[in-house]
C-alpha cells in the first residue's frame, strides 16, 4: 500500500521547499503540483489566452500535457515535450497559475494525472487542495503556513539573491491577493482539512519544520 503524504497551504508558506526535503529524507516521490498548473499557465501566457477566458483556456487544456521526471535527483517539469523548469517561477506565470487553477478543465486534468500517480508510489504532494479534494485519504495531512509578512520577506530576499530590485509591499500586496483568491474560489479552494495538522513555520527553520512533519509521518 503506497503511503501518502500531503501537504497544503498558502502562497510562499515553503510548502516546496519542505515537501522537496522530507521526500528526500524518507526516499518518496515528491510531486510538485504547484510546478504542474504553472507549467499549463506558461502555456497560455505562449498562447496569449487572457487569465480570464474559461472557454479559450478549457478549449486548449486537451492539448496540454504535463508531466514531472527527475533525473540525477533533480525535478525536471515537462511541458508538451519542453522542459521548462527554468521557466515557470516567474511572478508572471506565478499569477497566471492561481487565476487559471480556478477553472473545473484545468483542475479536472491535473487531478487525474497525480490521483494515478499516488494509487502505486510513496508520494508527498503540496499544494492547495491535497488533503481535501486531491488525496482525501492521505495518510498524514499537513496544513503549512506562515504570517504574510514572513512569506513576503522570504521571497523578497530569494528575488534580491537573485540580483533582482524587488517592491516589498508590492511582493506582500501579491500575497495577500492570491491568498484571497485561493481561499475563496468556487472550485477546491485552499482551507485546512479537518484532519490535517496545522504548521506555522513563521518561527521555524526549514530544518525544524521537516523534523516536526517526519515525525507525524513516522507515529
């Protein structure tokens, strides 16, 4: 029986990040789902598809696939034959993936693919709506999070590694914004499963944060 283990929360909540090193420690498959609805966004930025036209963008979701490889340990992100793992962490797509993710098409085909994927594989998924749509049934559910000022100040300081100039309050507004779309959208939206564990990593290193999740895996 594969073991499953989910991880939700809000934008910039080190959800990746976290999910990426328990995986690595405990020899699971870790599925970016993130990665897999930015990929289907930088498709429709190619394609000049307002964030916007559910018709246009459920018209095209066939034409779409994605699918996650990992070589040499390293997660690769396939788009229709391109890896664009280099591409997709761009605010741009970033956006574009939480206005689209909305649409019942673009959820519907990526919830298939990674519901297939955790029927026969060790797998720790992050996301918005693991725990309660994606794998209702995982074994251990996590709720990560962290205040917005912390997230912002986390991705601000990734940005100026970087070599970027970014707009603080700016970053903050942009999370703000995307937490109140992603919790109050019709279809899956991002809330704390009944039974999963609430993880405020606002005052956590990443270390103590994978500690804390291993060991509610290993009870």
């Amino acid at each position: 029986m594969a073991m499953n283990v989910a991880i939700d929360g809000p934008a910039g909540a080190g959800k990746s990040t976290i999910a990426k090193a328990i995986a690595a420690k405990m020899g699971y498959v870790y599925v970016d789902t993130g990665a897999m609805y930015r990929a289907m966004a930088l498709y429709f930025l190619r394609s000049n598809i307002a964030k916007d036209d559910e018709a246009k963008i459920s018209s095209v979701v066939d034409d779409i696939t994605v699918s996650i490889k990992y070589e040499d340990g390293a997660q690769h992100v396939i788009l229709n034959d391109e890896d664009v793992t280099g591409l997709i962490r761009t605010e741009e797509v970033g956006n574009m993936a939480s206005a689209t993710s909305v649409f019942g098409a673009v959820r519907t085909k990526l919830v298939a693919l990674q519901q297939e994927l955790a029927k026969t594989t060790d797998v720790i998924m992050d996301g918005r709506d693991i725990g309660t749509v994606v794998l209702p049934n995982a074994d251990v559910k996590i709720f990560l999070t962290a205040s917005v000022e912390c997230r912002a100040k986390r991705r601000f300081d990734e940005l100026v590694a970087k070599g970027e100039n970014p707009d603080f309050d700016k970053i903050a507004k942009d999370i703000e914004e995307r937490d109140y779309r992603d919790s109050h959208r019709e279809i899956s939206p991002l809330k704390q499963a009944e039974d999963a564990i609430l993880v405020d990593s606002s005052e956590m290193t990443i270390d103590e944060v994978v500690e804390t999740i291993i060991g509610y895996c290993n009870k």
